[in-house]
C-alpha cells in the first residue's frame, strides 16, 4: 500500500510529480482508494490539476519518439546558439583587441613619422668671420645676427625650433618672436633659449657671457659627456632680462655680473669695452681683430677697464704697461702680454 502524501513538506510541482507517478501506477482506476484521495487533492485547490496537467504534459512528451526528437532538437538548439553567442563574443574581443593594437602601432609609427618629420631642418647655413671683419646676416624669419671677427657659427631651423650652434667668436641676435619656434644659441658649455629679445653671446677663452638689451631668456650650464662633447643641460638655470649679464664657467659655475650689458654690443659701433677684464680676456677678444694674434702668459692680471675703438688696438696694447703691470713682447707668430713679476 502507498504510503499518504505530505502535502506539508513537498512543494506543489513536487506532490503533481508524485500524484502522476501514482497515478500511472494503478492506470487510474477509479476503484482503487488512491483514486479517490487524487479526486480529492484536485478538488483541494484549482492550481492542483493545473500543475497536474502541465506535468502530465511533459511526461507525455517524454513518452513519445516524436517528443523526445523535439526535446534533443531543442536542447541541441540551445547548446548551438549558447556556442554561437560564446563564438560571437570572442571575436568581438579578438576585434576590440585588434583594434586597440591597430591604434596602438599606427600612434607609434605616426609619433615616429612626426619626430622623423621634426628633426628634418628647413634651413640650414653656416658662417665664419675671418679676422678683422664683422657682419650682419638676416635669417630667414627675419631674426638679425652681427657676428664679431673671428667667429664661427651654425644655425640650423627645424620646424619645432630655431638652433645656433656658436663655436667660436661672439654674435648679437636681434631674434624674431616665434612663440611656437624657440630660439636656442648653444656652445660648448652653455645653452640659451628665447622667445624674442636682443641679446648677445660671447664665447671667450674661459667663459661663456650672455648680455640681454632687452627680452628675457634663460641660460643653461652644460654638462661634458665622457667623449668631451657637451651634453645634456643641467637642471640648473637662470632667467635674465633687460640689462643682465650672466657667465658660465667651464665647472658649470653661472654667476650674474654687476656690469653694463650694453658693453657686450660696443663691437657694433667700433669699440671694445673691457671692464674689470684680466689680461687673457683682453688677449682673446682683441686678437679677433688682428692678424698677429695676441697671448697672455704668466699670472693673470685682473681689473683692466678700458673703452677703444677697434682702430686703435695695436696703440691700446702699446699703452697697456702704463696702467697695468705688463709687458709686450713679439715673437714671429705671436704679440705676448706676459704680466711683469
């Protein structure tokens, strides 16, 4: 005998489940006493046969060859379409990944195009002074440089910046603003980079001076890399403007002078200012200006001021020994300026 339903602890799928098992079990014989508590269990409640029938339903297709077909043929349905939307977001990935890879080489080769594209100059000249002799040469965005006798220079334009490189001698740059083009005059130990202003770089023998008339620019020490080319600036810099003078040393040493800047552009109108100069300045600068170069030997002597024209160098160096303790001396090559002892 079977034993009663727990209609209790059983949900409601769960006792239609049952009742159908029974059910088929004594082929729904109405005379059997488990027919009778069925009748009852669907009177019971409406949902009863409801879900009595939906299971019936579905057993019934179990049952059947046909059903059965319908079920594998769904079910495979189900696994096709659940394979072919894993399918689909793969390759959605794969393209999204494809696609940010694309990006990511086309960026790179286009940066590299647009460097390559950058470092290409627009313009390049070079001019070199002979001694004696100075001259003005206009650019080609109109910026004006004066350069002394006995100066060497390169000026090369990218399309990024503007870039002297000053190797020897001494130059006024009168610079045409390019807000998006700075200006960079470099030598061996010292870089300066400006928007636009006259100012003027003179390179001496153990010095580097930059004298603004008026702007502002900013002056950089140079580092010396191991093979004795100048590298990279140190983080190191200054900022000068109108009547500002700064010297770079070769230890990378930059100190603001209390002196005239306007001294530095004298050679435009014939005249040498020197003040508070030592003998070896003196050697160098007037030497760019005479075909037998001058030399300074033995102690330094410091503190010279003097204002000359360039005609009257050769009399300025004969007079010197009156005011300061030194002595000239010519050899076959050379005008020294040995300091007296």
């Amino acid at each position: 005998m079977s034993k009663p339903l727990n209609s209790k602890s059983l949900t409601l799928s769960e006792m239609a489940a049952r009742w159908y098992l029974r059910m088929r079990e004594h082929g729904h014989n109405q005379r059997h006493a488990e027919h009778h508590a069925f009748e009852q269990w669907l009177a019971d409640d409406p949902r009863h046969g409801a879900e009595y029938e939906s299971i019936a339903r579905a057993m019934g297709q179990l049952d059947s060859t046909e059903g059965l077909s319908k079920l594998a043929q769904a079910a495979e349905q189900h696994a096709f379409l659940a394979n072919e939307a894993r399918r689909k977001a793969k390759q959605r990935r794969l393209a999204q990944l494809m696609v940010v890879c694309f990006i990511c080489i086309a960026g790179f080769f286009t940066h590299q195009q647009y460097q390559v594209w950058q470092a290409k100059p627009v313009m390049q000249m070079a001019a070199q002074n002979p001694v004696g002799q100075i001259v003005t040469k206009t650019l080609d965005d109109g910026t004006k440089v004066t350069l002394s006798a006995k100066s060497d220079m390169e000026v090369t334009y990218y399309r990024h910046e503007r870039h002297v490189l000053l190797k020897e001698g001494e130059a006024v740059f009168e610079v045409t603003k390019d807000a998006d083009r700075p200006f960079i005059v470099e030598t061996d130990t010292a870089k300066v980079t400006v928007l636009g202003t006259r100012f003027a770089v003179n390179r001496l023998e153990q010095v580097v001076r930059v004298s603004v008339d008026h702007g502002r620019v900013k002056v950089e020490p140079k580092l010396e890399s191991a093979s004795g080319n100048a590298g990279n600036p140190l983080d190191i810099s200054r900022e000068i403007t109108n009547g500002q003078v700064v010297e770079v040393y070769p230890n990378h040493a930059m100190v603001l002078v209390n002196r005239p800047a306007s001294d530095a552009f004298a050679f435009l109108k014939g005249r040498l200012v020197f003040d508070r100069a030592d003998t070896s300045e003196i050697a160098y600068t007037v030497s760019r200006y005479r075909v037998k170069p001058v030399q300074s030997q033995g102690k330094q002597v410091r503190n010279i001021s003097a204002d000359i024209n360039i005609q009257d160098i050769d009399q300025f160096l004969r007079g010197l020994p009156n005011i300061a303790p030194v002595r000239l001396q010519e050899t076959a090559q050379y005008t020294l300026l040995d300091s007296q002892k």
